[in-house]
C-alpha cells in the first residue's frame, strides 16, 4: 500500500511538473495543428471537410523511395512536423529532472523502480494528452470548415491526397486513422526515453528524427513511423508489410521492452 502511494504521489508531480507546467509545448503543437487545418479548410474553399479528411492531411504520409521511378520524392513535411514536436515534449523531460530533484525523489520512495514506473506512465500520458489536442483541434476546424462527420469526402481525399479511402473496412478505418498511429507513438516515445538514459537527450533525439526521416523514404514495419502513414498500409499495397496486426504486436512488444530496458538502465545508474 505503501508503494502505491508513492507511485502515485510521483505520477502527480511527474504530471504537474512535466505536462502542466510544460503547457508551451502543447500550445505550440496546438498553434501547428491549426495552422495545417486552417490551410486545408481554405484550399478546399470550404468542402465538407470530415474529421477524416483533416487527419489524412497529417497522416497520409507519401510514397516510398523507389530508385526505378522517375519522380520526385515527396518528404511529408507535416508528418515529419507532427512526430517532431511530439518528440521533442517527451525527449528531455526525465533527462531535466534527473538533474533536478530524481535523487530526492528516489530516496524519499526508496525505489527506482516506482521512479522509473511514474516515468514510464507519464510518457504514455503525454502522448495521450498530445493526441487529444490534436483531435480537439481537428474537431474545432471540422465545426469551422465542415462537419463532425467521419466519412470521407471523396472530392478531397482523391484531388489533395490521391488515395481511395474506401479501401479501407469501415471497422477497420479508426484503427487506422487514430489508434495505431498513437499506439505506435506511445512505443516510439516510451523507447526514446530510455534512449535519453543512455546517451544525451539531444542525441536521443537526433536518432529519432533520423528514424523519422528513414521510415518516410522506406516501407518497413520495423520502421515504426510507418504505422501512422495511412498510404503505406496492406490495403493500399498487396506487397505492403504495413498492417493492423505488425502495428499493434510491434508496438506492444517495443512498449514492453522499453520498460523493462529502462528499469535495467535505472538500476545501474548513479542517479543518488
């Protein structure tokens, strides 16, 4: 009883300190997403933009690189923006408190274990919250520029982002449109702040970004960015290793090996 309480008395100061206080990074990623909904809304001179056709602006991703073809490669620069801000909320918050005030903590407690736990959760927190935001965001425009509908317009989805949507199962579209791309965040996130107890958060970052920029020229489910790229699923591509199942078990498994991972890397380390 006594080491719940204590987890959850970190968890409370992990998410006052690293998400209340840190306010300025969601009001940032809130500026983003209206500014990408916005030129949407006004480039389709005020369609019935659905919740779906606001998403698909961020998600829809681009093509692979292809050596035999002759176009152009198209680098999703929303994307890369998306996944770049989120990154940035999670990569340097534990790094700061380790500094600050970890040592403390984990005395008081007298558990690295309860320490690493409260930051592991609230990590998944944050990238909750930042996907809420987002989702709020889509909805205010949807309310501005359309409807709160989620079928797609298909005069938008086939003229800005060339792609049948109706590809899709109807039971499999809010998989794919909402879950995968934020579970396969939550593992993304979760693996890059263990990394950010190996080597220097900003080099954690790097990495990532790099693995960004990587998963966008490449289709490869170990690549995991690839999940929240709606154009790269099996339903566009017979031949596309990018599907609901990888998403999920490599997700989950990149999830339970982060914990673990950080857990090991805590224990080893001079935090005291």
């Amino acid at each position: 009883m006594v080491k719940i309480n204590s987890f959850f008395h970190l968890l409370y100061n992990d998410l006052i300190k690293g998400v209340i206080q840190r306010y300025k990074y969601y009001l940032l990623a809130l500026l983003f997403f209206s500014f990408v909904c916005f030129e949407l809304g006004m480039r389709t001179n005020n369609s019935q933009c659905s919740i779906f056709d606001f998403v698909l602006k961020f998600f829809v991703g681009n093509e692979p690189f292809d050596i035999n073809s002759n176009e152009k490669i198209d680098i999703p620069i929303i994307w890369i923006m998306f996944h770049s801000i989120l990154s940035l909320i999670v990569g340097f918050y534990v790094s700061d408190d380790i500094k600050k005030s970890a040592s403390a903590l984990i005395i008081r407690v007298q558990s690295k274990r309860i320490w690493w736990s409260s930051k592991f959760v609230w990590c998944i927190f944050s990238v909750l919250v930042y996907y809420i935001v987002f989702i709020f965001t889509v909805i205010l425009f949807c309310l501005i520029f359309g409807n709160l509908s989620i079928v797609t317009n298909t005069d938008i989805t086939e003229k800005f982002f060339k792609i049948d949507i109706s590809l899709i199962k109807d039971t499999d579209t809010i998989l794919v449109f909402f879950i995968i791309p934020m579970i396969s965040s939550i593992a993304i996130s979760v693996f890059q702040v263990v990394l950010g107890l190996i080597i220097k958060p900003i080099y954690s970052f790097m990495l990532i970004v790099t693995i960004m920029v990587c998963s966008s020229f490449y289709s490869n489910p170990f690549l995991l960015f690839n999940f929240s790229m709606i154009s790269r699923y099996n339903y566009f591509s017979s031949k596309s290793n990018i599907t609901l199942q990888n998403g999920v078990v490599i997700s989950i498994c990149l999830i339970v090996i982060s914990y673990i991972l950080g857990m090991i890397v805590i224990k080893r380390k001079d935090i005291i």
